[in-house]
C-alpha cells in the first residue's frame, strides 16, 4: 500500500460527556486541518482554532463554531509561515500568534530558524497578516506564555537552547 508523504491531518472534535457513557460514538466531527497538522492552540475566547501545517508552511485558522455545524466552511483562513510550522503559541491576550518554524530537516544544531508573528486580527488577509519574524535556534519547537503573559519560552531542540522572548520588546524583523 502507498504511503502519503504529505497526510492530511484532521481537527476531531469529542464529546467529552458522551465519550465517558458511549466512548465508540464520542467523536462528533473530523474536519481537514492541512498538511501534517502538528498543533493546534485556542484563542483565548476559544472561538479560533490555530493548527500548525507542517508540510504547508501555513498556520490554519479555523472557526470552532462551525466545526460541528459547518465543517467545509470552518477554515478561516491559510496564513504562508517559515519552513515546517511545529509550535504554535497566542501571545498579547490574543492579539498575535506565534510560529515556530522548524526548518527540523535543514541540518544540525548551527542552522537556525525563526518565529514568524502574525496580527489575530488580520488573518482572513492571509500573507497580509505576518507582521514579521524572529530570530530562533535550531528546531524550535515547543512554546509556552509565562503566566503573567509577558514572556514566551520557546525550546530550540537541536541547538539545545531555551530561547526567552520579552513579548513586550520582541525582536520582531519584516
């Protein structure tokens, strides 16, 4: 049998309460979500889904009210990001989101990539929403916000690094 070389990931939506009671019928939807989809965050208000596309080099933005209801009209919208999408991370209360591009086939731990930032709310524009990116380590690829939502950690894991981003200064090149 062939194998995909690029799959096509999937959103799917459980049931929670069902899966507790009837777990065989607790998915209630799988919706497409790119190309090797890899993560996938929430907005703050949980209305937008964002799923990192590995293979496509695009962030997805998906409308999670129509998940369920509307699944061919879900996607929002196809933003072009860095090289192999791994982390996604919603960063200034919702305002921007953050990729981080792997680049995870480049090399060792001397090739470096980058994060790309993308204004929230000017992601229906596609390209048009990237406001720019920032410098990262080799392979980064996991991101958490610090509680107080002032730093973003990002892990470089063939470089071995953590990298600490002070959001309200960030580095951010067009």
């Amino acid at each position: 049998a062939d194998t995909a070389l690029h799959p096509q990931g999937a959103i799917v939506v459980i049931d929670v309460a069902r899966a507790e009671t009837d777990p065989a019928n607790a998915v209630v939807a799988k919706v497409p979500a790119g190309c090797s989809a890899v993560r996938l965050v929430l907005s703050p208000r949980g209305d937008i889904a964002y799923v990192s596309a590995r293979n496509a080099n695009a962030l997805l933005a998906f409308d999670t009210a129509k998940l369920i209801g509307d699944p061919q009209n879900s996607l929002v919208a196809s933003v072009p990001v860095g090289i192999a999408p791994v982390g996604v991370a919603v960063v200034d209360a919702g305002s921007k989101v953050v990729t981080a591009n792997s680049n995870r086939f480049a090399g060792g731990p001397d090739d470096h990539a980058t994060l790309t930032v993308i204004n929230a709310a000017n992601i229906p524009a596609g390209a048009g929403a990237v406001l720019g990116t920032v410098a990262a380590g080799a392979f980064p690829r996991e991101m958490r916000v610090s509680a107080d939502g002032k730093t973003l950690f990002v892990t470089n894991f063939a470089s071995k690094q953590l990298e600490m981003i002070d959001l309200s200064r960030m580095p951010v090149v067009k």
